[in-house]
C-alpha cells in the first residue's frame, strides 16, 4: 500500500512539474506581448521557447546531448517556419480573414517542413 501512495505521489509531482513548465514557457510571453506587441515580437524572433525547451531537456536529463541534437534540428528548420510569416501577412492583405489566413499559413508551413525534410533526406541529412 505505501508502495501505491509513494507512486501516486510521484505521478503528481510530475504532473505539477509539467503544468508548470507549461505555464512559464506560455503565460509569460502571451501576458508581456499583450503589454508590448515590439516585446513580443522580439521575444517571438529570438529563440526564447527553444532556449526554454532546451533548459527544460537539461533540467530533465542532466544532459547536454539532447539540447545539442535539438538545436542542430532546430537550424534546418528555421527556414521552412519562415513561410508562416511571410504568408500570413501576404494573405491577410489580399483580403483573406484572420482565421482563413492564419489556417492556410500553418498548412503552408506544415508543407515546408515536410519538403524540408524530403530534400534533407534525399541528401542523406536525417532529421
């Protein structure tokens, strides 16, 4: 039985752990860009989630690897994420409403990663 509670206790923590790196990675930067657009777009352009995520692969593992792996993943794929940024604004202009354009940016991008990720392993680099 003190076996059981110990496990209980320990699958709460985790999760109290989780909820809390969820709410620090996202909270933050949604209640300073609703103070500063300028903030939040720099915080946005500067690799403030996967500077987090990484930390939060250290902290988790005690090992540096993994962050290194990510961060090497994360170059090849920069510029697919760009296409989000120059087809939102493009669309929104063309008349297009937030959503409709918003939906067709993420498909946009979905489909730049995935060709991204088609040449890189056609040239042998695996993602």
């Amino acid at each position: 039985m003190s076996h059981l509670i110990n496990l209980i206790y320990v699958k709460e923590k985790v999760l109290v752990y989780y909820i809390a790196k969820l709410i620090i990675t996202t909270v933050l930067i949604s209640e300073i860009t609703k103070r500063s657009s300028l903030i939040g777009a720099l915080l946005a352009a500067i690799p403030l989630v996967s500077i987090l995520a990484m930390t939060w692969m250290y902290v988790d593992t005690h090992d540096s690897s993994s962050a290194v792996e990510f961060s090497n993943k994360i170059i090849w794929l920069i510029a697919p994420s760009m296409t989000l940024f120059i087809a939102f604004p493009l669309l929104i202009k063309k008349g297009i409403g937030f959503y409709p354009s918003m939906l067709i940016s993420i498909v946009l991008t979905i489909m730049a990663y995935y060709s991204v990720i088609f040449v890189l392993g056609k040239f042998g680099i695996k993602l």
